[in-house]
C-alpha cells in the first residue's frame, strides 16, 4: 500500500475506534433518557452492521469483534462471547457489501433488523435458554421485538450519519484515482 | 482495484481465523477469570468518565424539559392557588370586620363606662348611604327594642347623629356631619357655646362648621366641643369634636371655625343609643319634627 492509503486507512481505523467508544457510550448512558418500553436503540449492532454493509466482511468483522469485545469486557462474565456473536454478525453482512449501493438506504434497515433479531436470539440462548427458560414467545413479544423495532428506527439516522462519514472519506481518498 | 499483488486472504480463513481468536478468549476467560480483572478495570475506568459526561449532560437537559413541562403544570396550579387566595383573603376580611366589630364593642363599652348614668342599646349600621360618609344610615334596631325618634346615637369616642325615623326592626340615623343638621355645642373648657353644623362640602375633608362662638370667647385650635345644655335634642356633655381654624367672621361679629369629629366617620359600623329622651325646653321650639312610625 502506499503511503496515501495507508494514511487513510489509520484514520479509518481511528475513525472506528472512536465510533464504537462514543456509540457504546451513549448506548449505556442514554438509555435512562430514551428508552422506550424498556428497549434501548443497539447502537453497536448499527455500526457493525452498517461498516460491513459498506465496506466488506473485513471490516464488518473486525468492528464486530472489538465491539463485542468491548462489551464482553466490560459486562460479560465470559469474555468471548459477545465479540463472537458480533463478529458473525459483522462477517455475514460483509457479504452484502457486493450488493451495495451508495443511494440505497432501505437495505441497511433490512439487515439491521435481520442483524439486531439474530443478536437477540442468540443472546436469548446463552443467557435464557441454557438456563431453562423457554419462554420465547414472552420474551420475544416483551424483549426483542421492542428492541428490534427501536434499533431500526434509529439505525435511519445513524446509517446516514455513518454513510456520510463513509462517504466523505471515499471521496478523499480515491480523489486522484 | 489496485494492481498490486496481495496476498489474498479469502472469507473463509477470515472467519476461520476470527472465530478461533474468541474461542481461544472464552477458554481464557473462562480458566484465568480472576486475571481479567486488571483489563476490566482499566478499560472500565477509561470508558466511565464518559459515560458519567453524557449522563450529567442527558441529566441536564432533560431537567430542562421536565422544566419546560412543569411550567405548565405550574401554570396551572398557580391559577388555582390565586383563586385559593382569593377565598381566603375574602374569608380575612371577614374575620378583620370581625376584629373590628370586636374593638368597636370593646370601645363602646369602654365609652358605656363614660356615660354611664345613660341607658343605651347598642345596634349596627345595615345600611349605608352611597358614599363613604354615613350621612344617612340606618340602624337594626327599631321600636321592637325600644328605640324612638329622638334618641341621640354615639359611637367609639362621640356624638354620632340622631334617630330621625323609627321602624319597628330598624332606624333611620342622621349623622351629624349631614347637611341638615344643626347640633348645639358647647366648648368643654370655656363653656362657650357655638353651633355645630354640617356641610356637604366640608364633609370630603371631614369636617364641620362651628359658628357663631362668641367673639370674646378664649378658645384656641384643638378645644373640645360637646353637646350643650341648651341643645334642644341633644343630650348634653356628649363629645363632638375638636375645633380648628378659628377666625373671626366680619359679617356676624363671632368667631368660627371647623370642627374635625371626635367619630371616625369612615368607618363606623357599630353604635350606641341612648335611649333617654332629651327632656323638651318648653320655651324653644325643636329643631326639627321627628316622625314615629309604627311599622309591622
């Protein structure tokens, strides 16, 4: 690589960083704020989801790992976990990458919400299912779909804002090429 | 796409690799748990400064909504407080004309002690003429309580008027700062008579005329006035007033002068009457022709 794409490559990387910090932190900060029903936007499943979406499973991969990593440490028992579960996330959703467009914007909802219900299930059984609790239907009606449908209504403007973001970096960095 | 080579690196050793790394972390995690805890702490401590941020900022801007909000459920109570007030400073003034009443009664008794070789009934004022000056007023006490015509009325510190017309339940008063009247006064030092009378115009300023004092009468600004011997209604040594601005008047060769009321005019709700009857001088004819009805 040379040393223009390396440059923008750190700084898409600080970029990330700084983007899973701030949204992990608003996510856990907020929620007293605007949460609704109980359910709180899932920031970092839109940000992964999101990254993957225009950038590849490379991306989406690494962002899901750290983020759920971030978690993990932070609140998992078992750090692993959650960074596996995002990882897949973030890889799965790379493979859209190959549809992407730059205009289109009701897709990245699709995924998030497909994302977002995948993150759910599978939490639901780690923490639930393993445990005896096979009420599903409960805590999908009372749990998930609440979640889901608050992370797709703000995943409208946070998929924006990341694609702006995205966007303007593109723009500069291919502005020779 | 960039020319260059690159060692391609295809999905699926990705993923491969990726999920191998956190197995590999969830065996740590799970057999070393207690070594983690020095990660958790510093990477906890790096992130809660900022988390506390977006809480004091969230916690400061949602005060202002709740603010915002509550303006108007303060709106709201704020009404019905005023309207709460306002009951209650009616219900104040009710109990001040109460404590009024109270003081007057506990003058009036005091008064009672001073004329007391009088009778006297007390009464109140239901009734009072458009102004603020009882003029005219009328009384709850009538011929049922043995009041007639006549009958002198006091209050507080002094004369107030006289019974003019007496009903069964109630009395018609005429104060002495009416126009109409005329009252026989005498200055309690110098037993120099004068004739008190009152006048519409001197009634916004709150006074009477005195006249015809004898011209070589010693009397000075602040003199009392009381009811004289030779007042043909008026029983006598009852106090009037204080006499002011004394001057000489040409045209009838006597003094005069303004009386201020010893009777706070403005505000008198309770009053005496004395129900002795001035005993009629035979040799002079009354100042004016009471009516006695009997009403039922």
């Amino acid at each position: 690589m040379n040393k223009r794409s390396k440059y923008f490559l750190l700084l898409r990387i600080l970029i990330y960083f700084v983007e899973v910090i701030v949204f992990y932190v608003l996510q856990s900060s907020l929620y007293r704020f605007f949460n609704l029903a109980g359910a709180m936007p899932n920031l970092l499943i839109i940000l992964v989801v999101s990254s993957a979406y225009m950038r590849g499973w490379i991306t989406g991969m690494t962002l899901g790992f750290f983020s759920g990593l971030l978690v993990d440490i932070l609140f998992g028992n078992i750090i692993g976990v959650y960074a596996m579960i995002m990882m897949l996330i973030g890889y799965l959703t790379g493979f859209a990458n190959r549809i992407y467009s730059k205009d289109d914007f009701t897709l990245p909802l699709v995924f998030t919400a497909v994302a977002d219900f995948l993150y759910q299930f599978l939490y639901y059984v780690f923490e639930f299912l393993l445990r005896g609790k096979l009420d599903f239907s409960y805590y999908f009606r009372k749990i998930i779909l609440p979640e889901i449908i608050y992370t797709v209504a703000a995943s409208i403007l946070v998929y924006k804002l990341l694609h702006m973001i995205n966007h303007a970096l593109d723009r500069n960095e291919f502005k020779e090429e | 796409m960039r020319r260059r080579e690159k060692i391609r690196l295809r999905p699926k050793h990705g993923l491969i690799i990726g999920l191998v790394v956190c197995l590999v972390l969830i065996l740590i995690s799970f057999r070393f748990n207690k070594y983690l805890y020095p990660v958790r702490n510093a990477v906890g401590s790096a992130i809660t400064p900022m988390q506390k941020g977006i809480n004091i900022i969230g916690t400061y801007i949602s005060d202002g909504l709740a603010t915002l909000k509550s303006i108007e459920e303060l709106a709201e109570e704020n009404k019905r407080l005023k309207e709460q007030v306002d009951i209650l400073s009616y219900e104040n003034k009710l109990l001040l004309q109460n404590k009024y009443e109270l003081d007057e009664l506990r003058e009036l008794y005091k008064l009672d002690q001073k004329y007391i070789d009088y009778p006297k009934v007390a009464a109140r004022i239901i009734d009072k003429d458009t102004n603020n000056w009882y003029n005219v007023f009328t009384i709850d006490k009538g011929t049922r309580d043995g009041l007639s015509a006549g009958m002198n009325v006091i209050a507080g510190d002094g004369l107030v008027g006289i019974i003019t017309e007496c009903y069964y339940n109630h009395s018609k008063v005429r104060a002495i700062i009416d126009d109409k009247s005329a009252v026989w006064g005498m200055f309690l030092k110098t037993s120099d008579t004068c004739v008190v009378q009152g006048d519409l115009k001197l009634m916004e300023e709150g006074k009477l005329r005195v006249e015809f004092i004898s011209k070589d009468a010693e009397v000075e600004e602040g003199y009392e006035i009381v009811t004289a011997h030779t007042s043909p209604n008026f029983l006598e040594g009852i106090l009037i007033g204080y006499v002011t601005g004394i001057e000489l008047d040409p045209s009838t060769m006597t003094k005069k002068g303004y009386l201020i009321p010893a009777v706070d005019f403005e505000r008198l709700s309770e009053v005496l009457i004395i129900t002795e009857l001035k005993e009629p001088l035979l040799t002079e004819p009354p100042e004016e022709v009471s009516e006695n009805e009997q009403e039922k």
